[in-house]
C-alpha cells in the first residue's frame, strides 16, 4: 500500500492515470499472482515469472516515459534515463526469456550481460541528472568512484560469505564467480543514490521508493548469486519475485512523483552539511573487505584471483577518489580564500585583504599613503529608494573609483559605505590628486542628480611618517581626515595633519568623559524666561543644559551636544532634561500657576516610540500638569519625520503637551508641514531679531512669520532679544511673547524662582 501523501499525489494527476493508479493497480496484481504461483510450486512457474517481469517492467517503462513528458522540466532527464533502463530491462528479460525456452536453463551470454549492464549505466545517469546530485563533472566522478568504492569493497566480503562451502572446482567456473558483480553494481547504485539525496529531510517520496527497489535487487541479486553458486537455483524460484518487484517500485515512483520542493531532493542554501556517516559510506566497507580477503588466504591458504584483482582495483579507485578530494579541497580552499579577501558585493578587496597589503607595503619601507573615502548621505539612499538601490550605487562607485585609480593605487571596501586606497612605492601621481580625480569620477550624472540616488563623498588623506608605527595608526588618521573633510563641508578631501589628529584625540577623550557626564551627575540645568511683551510677565522658562567638567570647566551646549548627537548619547540626555525640567517645574507652580517650562528635544528622540512614556513618566512624577511642559523641535526634524512621528506628536498634543517649532525660518520653512504638525508655537530665529534695526528684509520676514502664526492659531515667541530697539520693534510688530538677554540670561533655578516671586508681587 502506497502512503498517504503518494496516494494524494496519484489522485491529483488525472492526466497520467492509466501510468499511476490504475496501472500501479495492474501491475501490483500481476506481481501477486506471481508470487502466490511461485509459492504453491505451481507448473509453469519460470515462464509466469518471466512475463511478469517482463511485463511490469513495460509498465514502468511507460510511467517513467509519461512522468518525464508531464512532469517539470528540471526533472526531464531524470526520468528519460529511468525509461531507458526499463527499457534495457524489458530486452534483456525478453532475451532471456527466448533462449532459455529455446533449451538453455540458465543463458548467462554475453549480450544479455550487456544488457543488463547498460541498464545499470543509465540508472546511474539517471540518478546523477537529478536536481540535488552535484553539478561539477568532478563532483559527479566523485559520487560515481564512492559507489564503486562500495561494489568493489563487497567482493571479498561477497567471496567469503557464498562460497565459503563450494568446492574449489566449482569456483573456478567464471559464471559462478564473476556473479557476485551483479550485487555489486546494485550496491554501487544505491550508494550513489544515497550520495544525491542530499543532507535534508525529508527525502522526496519517488527517490524513496527507487532506493527501496534498489534495495531489494540488491537482495535479489545477492540471493540468486549465492543459490546459483550452491547449484540450488532452478527457474521460477521464490526469489524472482524480487526483481518484478524492483520494477514496480519505479513504476510507482513515476506514477506518483510530485515534485519535489525546495528541500527535499534539492539542496538549497541553508542545508544542513551531511551526517558524518554518509561522508565516511564510501569508505566504512573498506575495513570489511581486507577482513574478508584475509579470511579467504587463511581458508584457502592463496589469495583467488577475483579477490585478487578486486582488491587492486579497490586501491586504484580509491587513489582516483583521494586525488580528486585533494583537488577538490585545493579548490575549496581556493574557493575560501575568495571569500575571506574579497568583498561579495563590489568584488573588491575588502578590509582584511587591504589590511594585508598595507601591511606588506609597510614592511617593504616604501613611501605609502592611504585615502579614505566615505559617502555623504548614503543612509538616506537607503531610506529612500531601499538597500537593493543602495547595494547597486555601492557597486557602480567601486567600479568607478577603479577606473579613476587605475595603475596609480589598489582599491577595496572597508565596509557600509566606506573605500580605501592604497598608494605605495614611488607612484606618479600625489594622493591629493588621485583624491581629485575620485571626487570628479564620483560627480554624479545629471540623470542621478535629478534622481537624487547618489550621494557624494568625503576623503581623508594619511602618509606614512615617524609617528605611525602599525597600519592602524595609518588607518585611523585616514579617517580623521575625512572625518574633517565631512565637517568642512563635504564632497572634498582633507589631508591628516597634526592638529587634526590632536584634535580628534580631544575628541575622542571629550566623547568618553560625556559618557559618564550623566551617571556622575556633571549636567546640570539653567532656566532662560520667556516673557509677556505686554506685561513683561514671565509666561515660560526654556531649561538649557550645561556641562560641568571636571577638568574643562563649565562648557556650552554647542561644546558637547552635537557630539552627543552623533555618538547617540543624546537619547539619556534628553530623558535627563526632561525629568529635572519637570521636577524644576513643580517647585514654581505655587509662584507662578501659569509659567510652563519648555524642553528641546533632538529628532532622534522624536523618532523614538518610547517618547511619550519618557514624557507621560517625567510630568507624572513630578506632579506637572501635562499643559506646564513644551517639547520645542527644530524644523529639521520635523520635516524628516514620518507618519508614525506626526501620530506621535498629535499623541502628546491629546495629551496636553504643548509643541513649539524652533528656530522657524532657518530650516525648511513650509506651509504644507505646518498643516500637518500639531504645533501651538513659532519661535522666530534670533538671526532675524538680531538684524531688525538695520534690514528691512528682516523686519519684513518677523512681520510675516507673526501673521502666519495668527493664521494658524500659533504662539510666536522672539528669540534673542537683546536690546530695547529689538524689544520695540518685535512688540511693534505683534508678537506676543519674548525671550532674550533683555529678558534675563539663562540662571539657575533658584535665580528663576526669585525672578517669578518677584513678579509675582508686582502683579499683585
């Protein structure tokens, strides 16, 4: 009985039913009445058991033959070649058939030998044309050599086992002696077979089944040698079951063959390396034959000369199978080598091959220089068009940076969007002229430029010199180089000097201790008052973060901020602002019920999920009502932000946060965005302010942003008012609210509190 899954399989292919069920239906009757015939030692017993094997090879002949027209065409050749050797089976049974009624009991002659043979030939091709057998000539001679390894390896262990008790002259007859081939070919196939299946499971259902007929001719074989060589087999023997059998185990498999899916009978990408025993199969029946022909010497007190030569023949396949591992494994290492130096996508030398290079260069004392280029603006590529656009701009650049170095320098990706080149020896051009000519090559093309799909690129320049001693060190100050070119401006090349590389040490010192500044409780915050320009009345206070270092004193914002940004340390800060302003808050709400306290927050922060439960947390703990707090966001982020931001935003508005627009007029200042952000103030850029009395341009500009305010319902605020002309002119022009040198410098808390008392009773 066929399982369920084949079952299924037949029942969905209505087109091949005469070849699947009903013929498998056939054909499985055929061979019951065979055996029950040869059971009971019926007359005509051999004469039944060549028709039905000659028919039920016909059948599954003609399954294989529908199989192969009907089935995918990866799996054409697989089941032509299958016919095929149904078809050899059909003449060869046929053959038999014929001269053994024309009065031969036995006729082993030599062309249905041959028959037979070619048979086994074409089974094997059939299996090495299946999808999961290798696709190298080599891999195939290989799995081929495995299987001969097996046959040849049982010829000893065969000898012993059937002719341990035949008498010494009827082993010289070559017919009794030269059978034990025939099990061995089996053999060999099944091993082959067992060698394509792949490591992964399950196996494809079809390639099951012709494994089990496989198996079972083995058995068949194997039987009908040692009975033949015992004189116990007559025509019509049990045994022939056996190979009818093996026939109608193809034929089901044709008949019911799905194909297979990725996995089962292909090898896909992610299988699984093959289980330590099939890698060893070739060479576990090895041990057993030198076992089996010391046996036959110790019996026998000589070596057989089929022994004999099988063991020779043994030891020269397995030479051939060694020499191909040997080549193969040269190959793979060749293979591995590949991979583990050049970059899979550009097939340029990638960072340890660079490294390499480098290094070498560095030993051989020549003069050497190293560029490092790194691309402006490729994250957002990336975003934009998806990494497939950005995988093939990095290739298309590599290919670029080649042909602008040519001979003048090697090129290889570091990783991301980062290229290095390495000059070495005397060349002929300087590094900042090969520097050059990258930035012209890499200009994009007026196509790209409108597209917006190729960012440009910053160059660092480092020479070796007296204060290098490692690769590293030449490396890094390429990099501090463009890490300048990148701050000068981008799309140009700077060349390490030391001052750069005084400045990144700083750098990187001033990075590590503002990773403890927080923890150590170092920041600290100052309060700037925003006032009523009626009243002078203070309506708000922006809380300002300031650094005391231990070692540098009291430093700016713009000391450490945009360091923080860069590094992501700006995200624990921004949590820290938010909780101290809060709590700051809280202590003047007694003074002042209305003067809210306003916080700026980075675009990373914004983009953040967790924002609302750093916000919703900080008011909370402090007793702050929602409407005290005001998140102020510069138009950068605000513009870069995407749906889920603006959900965000309209979130904290729900809520009762206030939403301030920051330095309005200095970024990317659009009607459309302020349709779309929940804002409730506008905080004109104190550039502006600063150039009221002297350009009207900026008179005019204030003027305007205030009427844009009335119109959607926004707060302004006027930021850097400084004089009393400033202050007369912002009021002149209608805004309502101030913030300024005029007003108060930034101070601590305590400082604001007194402030917010002191109004307090004026007003009272």
């Amino acid at each position: 009985m066929l399982p369920h899954d084949a079952r299924h399989a037949c029942a969905t292919r209505a087109g091949s039913a005469r070849s699947g069920p009903a013929g498998f239906v056939v054909a499985a009757l055929l061979l019951l009445v065979e055996a029950a015939w040869l059971a009971a030692a019926l007359p005509g017993g051999a004469l039944v058991s060549d028709l039905a094997a000659v028919a039920v090879a016909g059948w599954a002949g003609y399954a294989c033959f529908v199989a192969a027209r009907r089935g995918p065409a990866p799996l054409r050749w697989f089941w032509v070649l299958l016919a095929t050797t149904m078809g050899l089976a059909v003449l060869g049974r046929a053959l038999w058939t014929a001269q053994r009624l024309g009065g031969d009991p036995l006729p082993h002659t030599p062309l249905i030998g041959t028959l037979f043979t070619l048979g086994i030939v074409t089974g094997t091709a059939a299996l090495l044309s299946f999808r999961a057998a290798p696709r190298s000539a080599v891999g195939r001679a290989r799995t081929v050599l495995d299987g001969v390894i097996v046959g040849l390896a049982l010829i000893p262990i065969g000898w012993v086992v059937v002719f341990r008790d035949v008498a010494v002259a009827d082993i010289a007859d070559p017919m009794r002696t030269l059978g034990l081939l025939y099990p061995a070919l089996d053999l060999m196939q099944l091993t082959v077979l067992v060698a394509v299946a792949g490591p992964a499971r399950p196996m494809w259902w079809p390639l099951t089944a012709i494994g089990a007929s496989l198996a079972v001719r083995v058995f068949a074989d194997a039987t009908y040698v040692s009975l033949f060589a015992h004189g116990d087999y007559v025509p019509g023997h049990p045994i022939d079951v056996c190979w009818p059998l093996s026939y109608l185990l193809i034929g089901a498999a044709a008949g019911c063959s799905p194909s297979p899916a990725r996995g089962d009978g292909e090898e896909s990408v992610e299988a699984p390396p093959p289980p330590w025993w099939r890698v060893a199969l070739p060479y576990l029946p090895v041990g057993g034959a030198i076992a089996a022909v010391m046996l036959a010497r110790l019996s026998t007190g000589q070596t057989p000369h089929l022994i004999f030569l099988g063991m020779m023949a043994l030891l020269g396949v397995l030479a051939v199978r060694q020499g191909l591992a040997a080549n193969e494994n040269l190959r793979l290492v060749a293979q591995l080598r590949w991979l583990a130096y050049v970059d899979q996508l550009t097939g340029l030398p990638n960072r340890l091959m660079f490294v390499r290079r480098l290094s070498r260069a560095l030993r051989d004392e020549t003069p050497v220089a190293v560029l490092v280029l790194d691309l402006d603006g490729f994250k957002q590529v990336n975003d934009r068009f998806g990494h497939g656009t950005g995988d093939d701009l990095l290739t298309s650049i590599g290919e670029r940076m080649k042909r602008a170095v040519g001979t003048d320098g090697s090129v290889a990706r570091l990783g991301g969007d980062e290229f290095a080149v390495l000059v070495q020896g005397h060349a002929q051009v300087r590094p900042e002229r090969l520097a050059e000519r990258l930035l012209a090559a890499l200009r994009p093309s007026p196509g790209e430029e409108e597209a917006g799909v190729h960012p440009s690129a910053s160059i660092g320049i480092a020479e070796y010199g007296p204060r290098h001693t490692s690769h590293t060190d030449l490396i890094r100050d390429a990099e501090i180089a463009m890490y300048a070119a990148k701050a000068g401006g981008k799309s140009t090349y700077r060349t390490c000097t030391p001052a750069l590389r005084e400045a990144a040490v700083s750098r990187a010192e001033l990075i590590a201790d503002l990773r403890r500044a927080v923890d150590e409780g170092q920041l600290h915050l100052e309060y700037q008052p925003i006032v009523d320009l009626a009243t002078g009345a203070v309506r708000s206070a922006e809380a300002l973060v300031r650094w005391r270092h231990p070692r540098l004193g009291l430093l700016s914002p713009e000391r450490f901020l945009p360091l923080a940004e860069e590094t992501g340390l700006i995200l624990p800060i921004d949590r820290w602002v938010i909780h101290e302003a809060c709590r700051a808050a809280a202590t003047w709400q007694d003074r002042a019920p209305e003067a809210t306290v306003a916080v700026n927050i980075a675009a990373a922060h914004l983009r953040r999920p967790d924002l609302i439960a750093t916000v919703t947390a900080a008011t909370a703990g402090a007793g702050l009502a929602p409407r005290a707090l005001t998140l102020e966001l510069t138009e950068s982020a605000l513009i870069d932000g995407s749906d889920a931001v603006l959900d965000r935003l309209a979130q904290l508005r729900e809520l009762g946060i206030r939403i301030a627009i920051d330095d309005f007029g200095t970024g990317y200042s659009s009607l459309s965005y302020l349709h779309r952000i929940p804002a409730t103030e506008l905080k004109i850029d104190r550039s502006f302010v600063a150039r009221l009395g002297e350009d009207a341009r900026a008179y005019a500009t204030v003027e305007m942003v205030t009427r844009l305010a009335d119109a959607f319902d926004l707060t302004v605020v006027a930021e850097g008012v400084e004089t009393d002309g400033q202050h007369a002119a912002v009021t002149a022009i209608g805004c309502l609210h101030g913030q300024g040198w005029r007003y108060g410098r930034p101070a601590a808390l305590a400082d604001l509190r007194a402030t917010l008392t002191t109004v307090a009773r004026k007003q009272g």
